[in-house]
C-alpha cells in the first residue's frame, strides 16, 4: 500500500504528487500536530492551509476530493458513457463537534460562520447535508458544530459541493461511530446534491469519494476503469467560472436547430470512450492523448469550448502533451492534459500557468494494483 501522505494541492507552490490514500475519516488522535487515524493506523496530518479546521481533538471527520471528466461530458446527457477521474489532492474535510443539549447548531466556514439555520443560499446544501447524514445516524442535527474547508474550487466542473456534501456526511456519521454503506452514503450526498444542482447526475457524488477512474452510463456508476501504467495529468484552471445547466442548454439548443449535425458529434464523442478506457487500461499515453484532443474538438464543434480553454489546450499541445481538452461542462471551468510521461508533469504544469491558467494541479493515477495495494 502507498503510504504517501496527502501534499496540499496547487502546483505553483507546492510538489506534484501521485498515489495518494483514499479519501478516509477517522478520529484525531493527537494533540502535538493536527492529523486524523486512517485505516491501518496511518496518522495523516490535517493540512495547514486549510485554516478553518480545528486543530483541537475533534468528534467527527471527514474528507472527500475533486474529480474531472476525463471523457464523455455532454454525450452521457444523451445516453453515452462518461469515464471520470478521483482527483484525490484537492480535498474538502469536514469536522464535527457534539454540542451539549440546548446548543443550537452551528457551522463554520470561510463563507459563514453561525446558526446552522440561517445559512446563506450557497450553503444551503450543506446544511442538506448535515440534516440528511444527522438523522440517517440518528444525531440531533441542531446539536452539532460543522466546520467545513476545502481546496476544491467552486464553479469549475471539479466536483466542488458534491465534495463539501460527501466530507460532511463522513464526518457525522464519524461522529456517531457510525460507517454508511457506499449507498446510503451516496443518497446522502444526493440529497445535498439537489439542492445544489436540482437534478444532478450522480457523477460527482460518485467520482468525489472514488479512488479509481469511474465509468459510467445513463447515470450508473459501471464499475471502476482499470490503469494499466502510471498516467500524469494536469488540470488547468481557465479563472473562468462556468455553468453545468447553462453548457447543457447550450447543446441542447444547438441539437434543436441542427439535430443531424449535433447528434453526429455526440455519437462520436460516445464512440471515444471505449476506446479511450482501452488506452487508460493499456498504458498507452499516446493513444490516450490522441482520445483526449479528439474529444475536445469535438466539443469545441457543439459549442461548449472557449477561447480560454482553446488557447490553453493548444499551450498544452504545443509543449507535447499528449493529448488535452476541456474537462466537465465548459464555457470555463478547467482543462484536462495529459503529459507524456510522469516526469513531464511539471513542465507541462508550467507551460499552462505561462498560458495564463491561474493555477493547475498535478495528478497521477497510479497503476491499478498499486492503487488497490493490500486492500485488493
Ligand atoms: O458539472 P460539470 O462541469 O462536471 O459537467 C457535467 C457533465 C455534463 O455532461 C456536461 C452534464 C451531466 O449532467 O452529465
């Protein structure tokens, strides 16, 4: 088993890194340096720039991480399949107090600290969240202290509320010594999920607490996607914010005014997945690549693309990348390069933040024995 433990995620100040722990809750266990138990009996620390948490013993924690399409966007909306990634070194964690009786419960954040009741609107899935996971673990919801922080970035297709929602659920059920079944847990996230989005697909709520490439088709998690050899990928982040409902408008409205012209592109974004799953299981960066920067000229070709994210998947291939595109809804949010090999991630990683992406981060996913180690 990797025992690396989890390095804070921007690749402009911190070190790329690879086959990192699942997302895992467990207690905190000392008073010296902020860190939490995971399974094993590994200690991980709490991450330092993440400076909402408590660095105080704690009853409950959870964490859950970012995720990006790596091939399918748009064509799943249509009955295509979609392959997403874990992108396990943008975390959200969430921590959990058990207030006394009469305590009205509470919530801690960068965006609101107070009354659990009087959340803003944008927190509202997280106070869904923590009523949800409350009374499936049978806690009294208004007797908890919920801190949440998280790295992943909001608005930029990266899993960001189903992360908050999935760290929050595994922190109340931690706080009740309790351990969710993946469906119960799911359905909790769902629950939050809708009130952030109304009816999302169940992509994100899946991927965000995923340790391996996850395929899916009309909306069902199909099981985990094999990696044959270490792949490097670097998401790039446009600075743009950008809107799932508005990017699947956009498409449907194109395939109203054009339905022979859209629904050929969307066929053959749905023939890459095969195989672009092929290559992943495979090893095959170049084939993998290839899958990649097809896809995104075929969503350039729908309109969902941008300037932006043209220029930087263009920056990426103009540095030899093996292959790029837009990752998730487009019109912003992020791109999704592949490097040619892992030891070209950082360079890679570079270019785009010459290009003008404000920030990237790096992954690995790890060859798929590694990745399962001695839980396999
Ligand atoms: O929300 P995002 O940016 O991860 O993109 C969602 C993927 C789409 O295929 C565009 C929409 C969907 O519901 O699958």
């Amino acid at each position: 088993m990797d025992l690396t433990l989890p390095l804070p995620s921007d690749d402009a100040s911190r070190t790329p890194s690879s086959g990192r722990e699942p997302a895992r809750s467990g207690r905190v266990l000392t008073s010296v340096r902020p860190a939490e138990r995971v399974a094993g009996g590994l200690v991980r620390p709490l991450p330092a720039h993440l400076p909402v948490l408590s660095p105080t013993p704690v009853d409950g924690t959870g964490r859950a991480h970012g995720k990006a399409i790596l091939i399918g966007e748009h064509a799943v909306v249509y009955g295509a399949a979609a392959i997403a990634l874990p992108v396990p070194s943008v975390e959200a964690i969430a921590q959990v107090e058990l207030l006394p009786a009469g305590s009205p419960g509470s919530l801690t954040s960068r965006l609101h600290t107070g009354p659990l009741a009087t959340v803003p609107a944008e927190l509202m899935p997280v106070a869904a969240a923590v009523h949800a996971a409350a009374i499936e673990v049978g806690l009294d919801p208004d007797r908890l202290h919920v801190r949440i922080d998280s790295e992943v970035p909001i608005g930029r297709g990266m899993g960001s509320s189903a992360a908050v929602a999935a760290a929050v659920v595994a922190a109340v059920a931690d706080a009740a010594g309790r351990t969710l079944s993946p469906e119960v847990r799911h359905e909790l996230i769902q629950e939050s999920e809708r009130v952030a989005h109304g009816n999302p697909s169940g992509l994100d709520a899946r991927t965000v607490v995923a340790d391996a490439p996850v395929r899916f088709l009309r909306r069902r998690p199909q099981g985990a996607v094999p990696v044959g050899a270490p792949v490097s990928f670097v998401i790039a982040d446009s600075g743009v914010s950008a809107s799932t409902a508005v990017a699947v408008a956009t498409v449907r409205a194109r395939r109203e005014a054009a339905p022979a012209v859209i629904d050929g592109v969307i066929e053959e974004l749905g023939a890459l997945v095969d195989p672009v799953a092929d290559a992943l299981a495979t090893g095959e960066a170049a084939a993998l690549g290839a899958g990649m920067t097809r896809a995104h000229h075929l969503l350039r070709e729908i309109g969902v693309s941008s300037p932006v994210l043209d220029d930087l998947v263009e920056a990426a291939l103009g540095v030899g990348a093996a292959g790029a595109k837009l990752t998730g809804s487009g019109g912003g949010g992020c791109v999704l390069a592949l490097a040619r090999t892992p030891g070209s991630a950082g360079a890679l990683a570079a270019a785009l933040r010459a290009a003008g992406a404000p920030r990237t981060w790096t992954m690995t996913l790890p060859k798929t024995p590694d990745l399962l180690g001695g839980d396999a």
